[in-house]
C-alpha cells in the first residue's frame, strides 16, 4: 500500500451492538451465491466427479450385504445351508466390507478436502476484498465484525460444503438405492416405510428456517465479542491507566453471556433436528415390523426378504437419522456464505465510477504530478455538517503548509487527497485527470503519508521501516533512519533492526513510533510526501533536524506540512489556515505573520513556550 501510516483505531462502547451490526442482511439471489462457490467447484470438478463416484461404489457396493443376508437366511429356512455355503457367504461380507470402506475413506478424503480448498479460496477473496475497499466501506465495518467473517463464518462454510454436502449426498444416494432394493422387494411394504418421511421433511423446512434466523444472530454477537477484545488489547494501556480493568472485564462477560444465550438458542433448534429424525427412523421401524411380519406369517415374502427388507430399512434409517445434522450444517453454511457474500458484493465507492478499461489501464503521469482541488465540498457518510467546503487549491512542487484550529479539517484534507473517501466528479484533479477516472492504487503510488498517530506492526523495526519498499538494501534503511535520526535509538535497542517492538509499536515512546514512520516515508521517496502533524512528538531540535531533512528529500517534490507549529512554515511557499472547513487565509510566513491576527497569536504563543524551556533548562 502507499500510505505509510494508518489511522489509529480508539476503544469504543460495545455493549450495544453498532447499527451496522443491527442491519438485517436481506437473502442474496442464487445467481451471485453460485459466483462465489462456482468457481472452485470448476476448479476441483475432477476431484468432486471421484469423490461422487467413490460415493456411488460405496454404497452400491454396501448396500448388497442384504442381499447375502437374504441368501443365507433363505438355505437356513429350507436347511438346505452348509459349512462351506455359509463361510463363502460370510467371506463376501467381509470382502464387500473392507471394500466399502476403503472407498468411504476416499470419497470422504475428496470431498471433505474440497472444502478446505474453498474455505481457503473464500478467504484469499475476503481479505483481498477488504484491502481494496475504501475508507467508508471499514468506517461501516468494525474490525471486529470483518474477523468474524474470516473465522465464523468460514468455518460454517468449510463444514457445511464438506461434512453437510457430503452427509447430503451420501444420504441421497443411500436411500434412492436402498428404496430400490426395498420396492424389488416388496412395494406394499415400501410405502408403509415411507409414510413418516412427509412428517421429516416438513419438520426439517421449518426447523431449518428458524436456525437460519437464530444463527444470523450467533454470527452477530460473535463480531461484537470479537470487536470488543480487539478495541480492549490494543487499548490496554488506556484501560490500565483509567483503571476501567473491572468494567471491561464485566462488559466483556456480559457480551459472552448474550453471545452464550444466542448459541443456546439456535442448538436447542439444531438440537430438535436429530430427534425429529431419529423419531421418524423409529416409527418407520415400527410399521415394518409389524407389517412385514404379517407377510411373512402370510407367506407374502420370505423369512429372508423379510431380513434383507429390515436391513435395507435399517440402512436407510441410519442416513435419515442424519438428515438433521446435514440440514443444520447447511443452512449455517448457507447462513454464513450470505453474510460473506454480502461483504464480497460490497463496491468501494472509488471505483464503482470506473469504466472497466479505465480500472485495468495503465495511465502514464508525469513524474511530478499536479493536485487540483476545484470548488472541494465534503461531509462525511451519514453526517449533515460539512466536513470541508469550497476549496480551490493548487498544489504543486514545493513546501505547502497548512494550519488552523483543531477540528478545522485538516486532517479530512489529508484523507481527501489520500484517496480514501469519494469526491465529486470534477473536483479533484490528479496530473489534469478526474480522480474518479483513475485507479486508487494508481495515485497512492505517488503518495507518502505520516500521521501524527502512526500506527506500526507486531515485527522488526527494518520490517516497519521497509514496509513500502521491501526490496531496499540494509543500507538505505539506515540512511533513512538517519534522516529522521532514530539510527542511533535503533542501534542502542538489543538487536538492533531486527528489534521486534510489539503490537502497534507497544515498545516505542511517541517519537520513535513518529521517526521510524518518518524513515518509513524517506525510504519510499514519493513525489508527493504528506506530514499530517507528525512532528508533534519531538523536541524543538530533533524537529528541526528531521524537518531539515525532509526539506532536502523532497527539494524539487512537493511537501504538504500539516502542523500547529508555525516556526516550521518559515520558508513554506505557502501557507493556508483553515476554520471550519474552509479556506480562510493564505500567503507566505511572513504576509500570515503580518496581517492574520490566528496566525500571529498561535507563533506569540510559541515563541514563549520556547522560551520559556530555554530559561528553564539554563536553570
């Protein structure tokens, strides 16, 4: 990615689920389900045909054990069985056994395996989803919600197309089969086995309806218990230091009690699935034995068919007894590939402007490209109040500085030209091109960026550092280093660039996070290089230093300074101040110095602050 640092993510208050987290997804058409999964299924189709194939064998081949059975039973009736007929018989039981069972092992091996396969594809399309998307798509999602994704749901997935599908289809085969073997035997009979399986299906549609619903919520309160855990560690010491460790404690125990109730909810649903079926099972056992012993005693059927029919409906039942097991899986799986497919469908708002060719095209800017900004509004989704407005900027190679009260726009100016909200179409030229007819990636690669709270990885300070170019040399990541003056810190730490400093930078003071952020962007040598207060941690003279430093960078480039420090814009070619989103003044160091009354109060004010130090350290 081209932005060197990213926004800080702070503690929220998930006890209430986010509206975002309270939407109701409404059902997605087959036709964009079946492009998520279809795919990998034309992909594996080799594997899934043996997989069915082996199935098929399996059960053909099980499913002739009766048939010894009837034989057998049959010779001992009319005594006309031997030693030697009853051992052949039993040995092509056995035979037919070990054979079943060497192809049940392979067709669980292939089908159940697919389903990792397209687990795994599912979540290389989600995370890759996920990087693409903008700034509002992560706004309306919390992290939270997008893991329980990526854990979940995809493990309801991966079992409801592995076991579920496999358990579906065994059962389908099983006892279209088997039904055969049983009408050969004796049609009467058959439908009396067959008159509870109405009862099954109708209770299975409408148990399997209300799990859908029930695990809906499940996934729901999952991303909540998620989110909260994240927001919680990566808080910890804000917690620790407002001493809120016993509220978190209880919010958290609280959103796993709801979490708990939900799941005991949704089982006691799946839970009725199993029973229902085994009951059917057992009915239909039921009507068997006592019309089918009537045949026999009336000599309808033989002792033998007699066997090999409870056999069969033995066979039968076994798989029905599954039926809601597999439906359970399935429809969380269903559940869940919803909800993933949602996020999948989801359209970054950057691009969904782009004509196709335009996405793909590899549009050539010049080297030093010029930012236009043309009657700028900005409100930020779902707010009213205008977050910029009006703004005519031109910014071009050069020091532009940038100041202005808190909360005046400054850093939604940085978002803007970053790329990560929409604008309106003519508002936001990019080297003479309409922002919106260029790919995001396209302009973030001429991008730098460094945030006043820079976030880092969990690895190494040369990993942090090298991030945006990867394939530099030891050398050049310490030269950067020694721009942004964090080489000498870095050689002190215990090994050195291999220093690993914890989650978000857990072992770094502010200004280390801020100079390695800083050596970060100095490594990547952007045209365009962005500095959204990111000074704001350092002493008057390591700012200075490493302010120098990016001077002589980027001499010839263009560098947007955003800072409250007004000492820093003395040889700014420009200097805007903004209030309230909009442009309020402009001109150079000395002209803002001379006539803006903001601008004079805020260097008085600093001057004194300075000087004030100075006294204080001669002291």
């Amino acid at each position: 990615m081209a932005l060197f640092s990213f926004f800080p993510v702070y503690p929220m208050d998930f006890r209430k689920p986010e509206p975002a987290l309270q939407q109701a997804f409404h059902p997605l058409s087959v036709r964009v389900v079946l492009r998520l999964i279809l795919p990998v299924f034309r992909r594996f189709r080799l594997r899934l045909l043996g997989g069915f194939a082996a199935m098929l064998a399996s059960d053909l081949l099980y499913l002739t054990i009766p048939r010894y059975l009837k034989i057998g039973v049959d010779e001992l009736a009319q005594s006309s069985a031997t030693d030697r007929r009853l051992l052949f018989l039993s040995l092509c039981i056995l035979l037919t056994a070990v054979l079943t069972g060497l192809l049940r092992y392979f067709w669980r091996t292939l089908l159940i395996g697919f389903s990792r396969y397209l687990e795994t594809d599912l979540r290389d399309q989600l995370f890759a989803h996920v990087l693409r998307m903008d700034q509002t798509f992560l706004d309306r999602r919390p992290p939270g919600e997008i893991m329980a994704h990526a854990t979940n749901d995809l493990t309801a997935v991966q079992m409801g197309f592995g076991m579920g599908l496999a358990a579906a289809a065994d059962v389908a085969v099983m006892s279209s089969v088997a039904m055969l073997f049983m009408l050969h035997i004796s049609p009467p009979l058959t439908l009396t086995a067959a008159l509870p399986l109405p009862l099954l299906a109708i209770c299975a549609w409408l148990l399997s309806r209300e799990l859908h619903r029930r695990f809906s919520r499940v996934q729901e309160q999952f991303g909540l218990l998620t989110e909260f855990a994240r927001n919680t560690l990566i808080s910890i010491r804000l917690i620790k230091s407002c001493t809120r460790e016993e509220q978190q404690i209880r919010d958290f125990e609280q959103l796993g009690k709801e979490y708990v109730a939900f799941n005991m909810k949704t089982a006691v649903m799946q839970g009725l699935l199993l029973p229902v079926s085994m009951l059917t099972g057992s009915i239909g056992t039921l009507l068997v034995l006592y019309s089918g012993g009537n045949m026999v005693i009336s000599k309808v059927i033989s002792l033998g068919e007699f066997v090999a029919f409870i056999t069969y409906f033995a066979m039968l039942a076994m798989p029905l007894a599954t039926v809601g097991w597999a439906t359970g899986l399935i429809r969380r799986s269903l559940t869940s590939l919803g909800r993933i497919g949602h996020l999948l469908t989801a359209e970054s708002t950057l691009t969904r402007s782009l004509h196709k060719e335009a996405q793909g095209s590899a549009v050539i800017l010049q080297s030093l490209p010029h930012l236009s900004l043309r009657k700028l509004h900005f409100s930020y989704p779902g707010t009213v109040t205008p977050a910029l407005s009006q703004i005519d900027l031109e910014i071009g190679p050069g020091l532009l500085g940038i100041t202005g009260r808190t909360g005046s726009g400054k850093s939604t100016l940085c978002h803007l030209l970053l790329r990560q909200y929409p604008v309106a179409d003519g508002t936001f030229l990019f080297a003479g091109h309409d922002v919106n007819q260029l790919d995001p990636a396209l302009i973030r690669r001429h991008l730098g960026y460094v945030g006043r709270n820079t976030a880092l990885f969990s690895g190494t300070v040369e990993e942090n550092i090298s991030l945006a170019s990867p394939e530099a040399s030891q050398e050049k990541i310490e030269q950067a280093a020694m721009m942004a003056r964090i080489h000498a810190e870095i050689i002190a730490m215990s090994e050195g660039y291999q220093t690993r400093i914890g989650e978000k930078g857990l072992r770094l003071s502010g200004g280390q996070k801020q100079r390695i952020a800083l050596a970060r962007a100095l490594l990547a040598d952007r045209p365009i290089l962005i500095i959204d207060d990111a000074l704001s941690a350092l002493d008057a003279e390591t700012g200075q230093q490493v302010f120098a430093a990016l001077r002589a960078q980027q001499q010839g480039k263009t560098l947007v300074l955003i800072s409250h420090q007004v000492r820093l814009f003395a040889e700014a070619d420009q200097v805007l101040i903004l209030d309230q989103g909009r442009i309020v003044d402009h001109g150079s160091h000395e002209q803002l110095l001379a006539r803006n009354v903001f601008y004079q109060e805020t260097a008085r004010r600093q001057q004194g602050k300075e000087a004030a130090g100075a006294q204080f350290r001669l002291l």
